[in-house]
C-alpha cells in the first residue's frame, strides 16, 4: 500500500522550551478510493533565538552600517539598542571615534531592514546626515549589546606567594572574578598562558600592593575593560569562551579567556586578540616589571 507523508508544522515554539512540535500525516490506501489516515505528533529540539523566531522562513541578513551627522550625545545608542532588541535584531551598536555612529546588526532580512530605517531616521535630537551600508556575513550574535564603554575594573596583581604568579580579575557583578596566571599575561597572540580559575574577590582588594608573610604583591596593571563577545556576560564565562577589551597601562586591547577543564578550579587559557595593540614575540612580563603604582619591582617590594 503507498504511503504519502505530509508535515505540516505547529506554530511557532517560544524561546524558552526550544521544542518544535510537528503533525505528520500518513495516508494508507485501502483500496476502491477509499483512505486512513492517522496524525502522529512528533517533536524536533531546535537551537532557538529571537532571530529565528520572528520567521522562520525570513532569509538573515547581516549589515555593517556608520551612521554620521549629529549622532553623538543625543541618545543615538541607546535609542538603537531599544529598537534592536523589539525586533530580535542581534549584533552591536558604538560611538566612533570619528564622531560617528557604528552598527552591526543581524538577524531575519525584514527585521534588519526595518532597522536600516530606523538608522537614516535615529532618535528625535538626531540629524543624521549619511547612513554607510555595507553587507557581510553572519557572525551568530545572541545579544544586542552597546559596545565602546566600560564594563567596569580589571587589575592584574604580580603575587609571591607559595608559586609566584599573576592574578588577573575582571569586575563582573559586583565581585572580581579572579584567574591565576603563572607566567603572566602575554600582548602576543601565539602566546597562550594558563590561567587557573580561583576564589572571587572584593573591588577593595584591587588597590593592595605590600609585604606579606607569603611574600608580597604588587599592582602590575590596572584600569577598565569592555565586555565583547557574541554572547552576554555572564553567560559568556558559564558557557567558557570570553571575549573582552583591556584599557590598562601595560595591557591593551582585545583578549579571550577560553576555558579547558571544568572542575573546582578550572583551567583556561589568556590569549591575545590579534589587534593594532598586539606585540609579536614581545615578553611584557620582563620588560615592564614595575608596579603602576609605586614603580617597583616585586622583588624591590620584598627587601
């Protein structure tokens, strides 16, 4: 007996359950013109996004747009980042440094254009006056994030203790998420240093630099960072792949934290982002050993 197969699909799932139900359909021929038919329910686990979500038959699309004109310091960013996230457009939004106006979008095409128009339009005490479009590809953003501003401190602290080793922390939350790294941070890219991933600390803690009966510590590098990323922070660290921006004395510039082992203290790895401020077969360690605060050496510290 043939057997014809329709799918017809349910509607939409939300965000949440990530679950699309499906009706298949099957026709069995009994013969003399006459059919049974019998619906079974059937469901698929998908990856699902508020990109998807808004249709699943939409094409994506992904933008690059400079918007110029008077577009800074009228709400511009903020403005796009509202009507980003009513659409379920994903990417990010940054004030240049030429005055302008950056945004990347992506998402289902009718979304990202209706964005387009809302760029050559912006906030009421904008006036844009030119809206650079470029196409490119999709780059798989879960959030619409402003980028460009700080997320808040980061400090990396030289320690003589047990092991000597840096700590690296990153404001996240309130607290300072904390890794420790025995060789130090590196500015270049081929270079991957274990970074192990300790106990959080208090902000007070960032500005401490002195003797102690494990030896000492001093304030290497300190300043703000931004986070980046296609994914929000700080699902970025439970997920194991950070992308963030250094603004320090010694360290600039992007870098990731990608981790290796789970566990109670679970390793990583510090890598530099290949950028304008990476230093090929450099050793920043060595060449720039003094505290930014006091302008002495961990071992100068200790006598």
């Amino acid at each position: 007996m043939p057997r014809q197969v329709e799918r017809r699909p349910a509607a939409c799932p939300s965000e949440q359950d990530g679950l699309l139900q499906t009706s298949i359909v099957c026709t069995h021929r009994l013969g003399c013109g006459r059919y049974r038919s019998k619906v079974v329910a059937a469901s698929t686990r998908l990856r699902w996004s508020p990109v998807a979500g808004r249709e699943n038959r939409a094409e994506s699309a992904a933008i690059r747009a400079v918007v110029r004109g008077d577009v800074q310091a009228v709400g511009f960013r903020d403005a796009t980042l509202r009507r980003a996230r009513k659409l379920g457009v994903m990417g990010w939004v940054r004030n240049g440094e030429d005055a302008s106006v950056q945004v990347h979008a992506e998402g289902a095409a009718p979304a990202v254009e209706e964005l387009v128009a809302f760029l050559h339009e912006g906030p009421p005490a904008a006036r844009v006056a030119q809206v650079a479009i470029d196409r490119v590809a999709v780059e798989g953003h879960e959030q619409f994030a402003i980028r460009g501003v700080s997320a808040g401190a980061f400090v990396v602290q030289e320690h003589a203790a047990t092991a000597h080793h840096f700590d690296l922390r990153l404001e996240v939350e309130g607290v300072m998420r904390s890794w420790a790294v025995p060789k130090g941070p590196s500015l270049d890219p081929a270079v991957k240093r274990l970074a192990v991933e300790v106990e959080d600390h208090e902000l007070a803690h960032n500005a401490f630099e002195g003797a102690s009966a494990a030896g000492g510590v001093i304030v290497w590098d300190r300043g703000t960072y931004e986070q980046g990323g296609r994914v929000a922070w700080p699902q970025a660290l439970a997920r194991g792949h950070a992308v963030f921006l250094l603004h320090g004395e010694k360290l600039r510039g992007g870098f990731a934290l990608q981790r290796t082992r789970a566990g109670a203290k679970a390793q990583w790895l510090l890598i530099k982002r290949r950028d304008e401020h990476a230093q090929p077969g450099s050793d920043v360690v060595a060449e720039r050993p003094c505290s930014v605060i006091s302008g002495r050496t961990l071992d100068e510290l200790r006598q």
